[in-house]
C-alpha cells in the first residue's frame, strides 16, 4: 500500500506492516499498480518508480514531468499510460506520457 513516505509492505494474515521503502515524491495523488510482469509502479513528483515486490526495492526510477496520474497499463501489457493532471487542468486534452516497462 502506498503510505505518505512510500510504499507499505503487508502481511494479510497477521493483519501487519511488515516491511516499507521510502519513495521521494509520494504524495496524496500516488497509486499503487501491479504491471503484467509482476512488478509494482508508484507514481510519484517527478517520477515512475518500478518496485520489486518480493525484495521492496527499487528497480528503476522513470523520470517523468509534474505529477502524473495513477498508472494504467494498456490491454496488451506493453505500455503504461499516466494522465498529467495539471496540464489537464490547464485544458490541454489527451497528455499522456507513455512509457515501455521493462522485461522481467
């Protein structure tokens, strides 16, 4: 789960935190997503974390522009799609930053 200084690793069965990695950037607008090859991505200010799941670490930081959306990957796997809210907000349509995840 994603907290206010990164992620949150948790055991359902004992109902317990029981590891975190610190993510710069995590904020109030970063989503959690499981990507087709078993990694996790958190976006973040700035930047698209990729996690390994099993380790909780980083695998790779995507340098990206503002804050972007939650990440969504396109139905094929092959891509990831992130909104930029603020250039939304500004009413410049379809921005979207796409990003080829890496293979496993």
């Amino acid at each position: 789960m994603v907290t206010s200084s990164g992620l949150a690793s948790v055991d359902l069965v004992a109902n317990a935190i029981n590891g975190t990695l610190a993510l710069p950037g995590v904020g109030a607008g970063s989503g959690v997503v499981g990507g087709p090859n078993g990694l996790f991505y958190v976006n973040a200010q700035g930047v698209l974390y990729e996690v390994n799941p099993r380790t909780l670490t980083i695998r790779n930081s995507i340098p990206v522009k503002g804050f972007p959306s939650k990440p969504t990957f396109s139905p094929d796997g092959g891509s990831i799609l992130m909104a930029n809210p603020a250039r939304l907000r500004q009413r410049i349509r379809r921005l979207w930053w796409l990003v080829l995840p890496p293979t496993r």
